[in-house]
C-alpha cells in the first residue's frame, strides 16, 4: 500500500508525480538562474521530491526521469544566468545591507572565479547561495561560455540527481515501516511549504533595499581569466 492510500488520496496517485516534476523543475530552473533562487529551499527540496517518490508505484520510474529533467532545468538556468550577467555587463546591482545580494557576497564569488575558474564553477553546485549567484558573476566577468558551460553541465549532473536519487532511495526503506511513511512525508512538505514562504518574503525585503553599485573593474583580480 502506497502511502497515498495509507492517506487516504488514492485519487492523488497519478496527479502527485506530476506535481513533483512541476514543483522541482521550476525550484531548479529559478534557483539557478535568477536572484529569487537564493531564497529557494533547493537542497532540501530535491531530497523531499525523492522521498515522496518513494511513495509511489510508479516512482522509480520518475525519479530516474525527473533527475534528467531537473539536470536540464539546471543548465538551462544557468545559461540564463550567465546570460543576465553579461548583458549587465561589469556593473551589477548589489542591495545595500542586504543578506545575500550584498557588494561582499559578489566580491567573494568574483574572487572565487578569478582564483579557480572552472573549478570554481563547478563546486559551486553545492553551495547554495553561491549557485546563484556564479553564472551572473562569470556572465558579467567575461568567462569564457564555452568552459563555463561545460563545467556547469558537470556540476548539473553530479548536483541534482544525485540528492533527488538520495532521498527516493532513502524513502524506499521508510516505506518498510507503513506507519512512518506518511509522517515523514507530510513533515518534509509542510516544512518546505513554509521555507518556501519565509525565503518569498526574505526575497522581497531584500529586493526592497537601497540600490548599490558594484563594478567588477575595480575589484582586483576579479575579471575571469577565459584561459582558466
């Protein structure tokens, strides 16, 4: 018995993996390519998505899919990414005291480029708030597409299904204990439901602070080496 049933939303049992790959393909997808992702429970919400999978008849099947689809989502948002950056060119807009998008923060990932390049690129993948913000750095620094795009396709498979495989796999032994099952499902969707919510509103007391420039021409170093 699936834990739809054990619920008691049989009728939810075909609607539900849809509703998986709607929600994870955009968490991806955002949380790579524009600023609102910073905000975004992304890690975590891969993990849920697997363990509900889990819940599933046909979930195998899915999360196998859905790890190439939210690989996709992935590069694609950071092509996106990349491409907001170098269309602002070296200037880009910091907010004034705030928590992610800050002058220090930029300054750090600019720094992190200019000393690693690829590699940079491609750790970022896990580390959540420098996911976001590397493809507009390395857009608005001038690094090379080409390596850029390899080393975030790298960083794409090697990010997002691996901890969506995680958490199915890890679901798959909590559906040996039927009564467990539920709980943690239900526990893991509300708690990414009200993350989600928190980060929304962090989001936009963020995005409502004072504008402030940040000029990667005058940070040292922080130009990309395309050579790198």
């Amino acid at each position: 018995m699936t834990t739809c049933h054990a619920l008691g939303f049989a009728p939810f049992e075909t609607a539900g993996p849809l509703l998986v790959w709607g929600i994870v393909l955009t968490f991806v997808f955002l949380e790579c390519a524009v600023i609102l992702g910073l905000f975004l429970p992304g890690d975590s919400m891969l993990i849920t998505a697997g363990i509900v999978l889990a819940s599933h008849s046909s979930g195998e099947t899915h999360v196998w899919a859905l790890s190439v689809g939210a690989m996709v989502a992935a590069i694609a948002g950071n092509q996106v990414g990349y491409a907001i950056g170098r269309r602002t060119g070296h200037h880009m807009v910091a907010r004034r005291n705030g928590r992610y998008v800050n002058t220090d923060n930029l300054a750090k990932v600019a720094d992190l480029l200019q000393r690693h390049g690829f590699v940079a690129v491609l750790v970022s993948r896990w580390i959540p708030w420098v996911r976001t913000l590397c493809p507009m750095v390395s857009g608005a620094a001038g690094m090379d597409h080409r390596r850029f795009t390899v080393a975030s396709t790298i960083g794409a498979i090697a990010w997002a299904p691996v901890l969506l495989l995680i958490g199915f796999y890890a679901g798959t032994f909590l559906e040996r204990v039927p009564w467990l099952m539920p709980m943690v499902v239900v526990t893991l969707i509300v708690g990414l439901v009200i993350a989600t919510a928190i980060g929304i509103r962090q989001y936009r007391r963020e995005m409502a602070q004072p504008v402030e420039d940040f000029d990667l021409e005058h940070e040292p170093g922080a130009t990309v080496d395309s050579e790198r």
